[in-house]
C-alpha cells in the first residue's frame, strides 16, 4: 500500500481551530471558526480538503457565524473506510455531523462534490438545512439529465476527466505519480484565472492527494456516480433527491468552468424550489471559491439571514 503523509499534517495552522467529530458512525476533521451565531457548514470537492474555505471561514466567523469546514469521508484526516463513498451514505455524514455539532440545523455549502452532497442533505435530511449554497455544483438529476441529453456538451465535459477515473489502479497511480503533479495539472486546467495563492494551495492539495487511502476514496466518489446509473439504486436515489427544498437556494457558478457548463447549472431550477437564484461569476472556472475569494464571500454573506 502506498505510504504517504501523516493526515495530521493537513491541519493547517490559522484563525481556527481543528477537531474530530463522531458522526454517522465514523470520525469526521473538522476545522472551526466561532462566531457565535447559526452553524454554517463548509463542505468541498474535489482534489481538496477543508482548506479550500480558507478565506471563508473567518470572514463568515466575523459576521457572526459559527462556521465549520469539514474533510469529507476519505479526504484530509478524517476516517478513509473502505465503503460508503455513495451520495446516501455521504449525505448522512453531514447529517449527523451538524446533529453531533449540537445544533438543530445547519446552513450547508458545497463546492464540487460537496455541492453534489449539500444538494442531497437537502432532499434527504430537509430539517436540519437552513439554506443551501452550491458553487459549481448543480442538482444531481441536473447533471444526469444533462449527461445524456447533451451528450457534445456536458457530456463530453464530464468524460472528458471521469471517464478514465472508473478505470481500476491507474487513476490512483497517475494522481501519485512525480508528488501529485497531475493534481497541479487540474488545478490550472479546471481554473479560469490564476487565483492569488495558487502556488500555495498547489503545495498543499499535492501534499494531500499522496496522504494514504485519500486518492482512492475520491476515485470511489466518481465510481459509484457512474456505477449506480446502471443500478436499482440510481432510480431509488433518483427519486429520493427530486424533493424540492423548501428553504433558500443559491447556486454559484463559474461562467467558464470546463467541468460543469453553465447550462447545466441553470438546468437545476426544475428541482431547486421556489426560492432559488444563480449566480454567474465572469471570467471563473471550478473554483470560484478560491480563485475569486472576496466575491464568492460576499455573495455566501448576502445569502445568509442577519446573525
């Protein structure tokens, strides 16, 4: 098995504080930022860890939130099980982490695959969500429906990088491989400007691509996307997440992400409720979070009720 670095390594230092939390049956890291008011959960994607809200989390602390970001299941140092890499399963991790937090309910944000699971959190837990944020994340059914019907689109966007991550071994050993400098390679490919700290965030996320177990737990996140189409379960969950939110809906959403098309995004309204907007950040790819921070911040600010 491939030996990488210490997980504990990825709790980076910073106007924070680091945690594990007891939820769903495994041991969630968390990184915390307390401002006394409603619980803001932060949740990321892919190649990440909860070190992509870096800038959110105190600038949301500041106004008065209690903000936690969490390393989702297999990701930075949380608990890297063999299974459970499912959007039921990963939708119940977040559901008791805000239920172990202590509170009643959380607003939840996602980016990436933290989006995909904030959207399901929403559909499958409703009263423990506040408010749902997705950046460069639409609905489930908005990706599958779009997967299929616009096969030269969104299509070809998602093959274009999670088609060859179904294949066995390789994708593990091509994102290890020279430190994680493939990861460096999608971090530029996937962006639309070069964010402030980009050097810095590609240290760290190559750094926590090679910790042991992560880089096969990100792998099963999009094996089991693509493996339950073809399933009972994909129905069953298909149905379970068309519950439309009752609570406020923002999505953000880079005008040139590569791996998620605009359309796509806007495709989402069928399934996000009445109060539902978006956003369309110019000149930004996948990660508006990072590459554009003060924006992506006060647009999660307006979203929020006054604390």
């Amino acid at each position: 098995m491939h030996r990488g670095p210490d997980a504990s390594s990825l709790r980076l230092p910073g106007p924070w504080t680091h945690r594990a939390v007891s939820a769903n049956g495994i041991r969630l890291h968390v990184a915390e930022c307390d401002g006394g008011g409603p619980l803001v959960v932060l949740l990321h994607g892919f190649p990440e860890f909860w070190w992509t809200w870096r800038h959110q989390l105190p600038a949301l602390a500041e106004g008065g939130y209690r903000v936690v970001a969490a390393d989702l299941r297999g990701y930075g140092d949380s608990d890297k099980p063999p299974r459970g890499y499912d959007l039921w399963t990963l939708a119940g991790d977040i559901a008791g982490l805000i239920r172990a937090l202590g509170e009643p309910g959380a607003h939840v944000v996602g980016h990436g695959w933290g989006g995909l699971i904030a959207w399901t959190v929403t559909a499958l837990h409703p009263r423990l969500v506040l408010s749902l944020t997705s950046l460069a994340a639409p609905h489930p059914l908005a990706v599958r429906s779009a997967v299929v019907r616009d096969p030269r689109g969104q299509g070809r966007a998602t093959a274009r990088y999670a088609a060859a991550f179904q294949l066995p071994r390789w994708p593990e050993r091509s994102l290890r491989r020279d430190g994680g400098a493939r990861v460096a390679r999608i971090l530029r490919d996937w962006s639309a400007a070069e964010w402030d700290d980009l050097a810095e965030a590609t240290v760290h996320y190559r750094r926590a691509i090679q910790v042991t177990g992560v880089v096969h737990s990100a792998l099963e996140y999009y094996r089991w996307a693509a493996r339950s189409q073809l399933r009972v379960e994909g129905r069953r969950f298909a149905a379970a997440v068309s519950r439309i939110p009752a609570v406020p809906v923002l999505q953000v959403q880079g005008a040139l992400d590569p791996c998620v098309l605009a359309a796509t995004a806007a495709a989402s309204a069928r399934w996000a409720g009445p109060q539902h907007r978006l956003h369309l950040m110019p000149a930004t790819g996948h990660f508006p979070h990072e590459e554009h921070p003060a924006t992506t911040t006060s647009l999660l600010a307006e979203a929020l009720p006054a604390s």
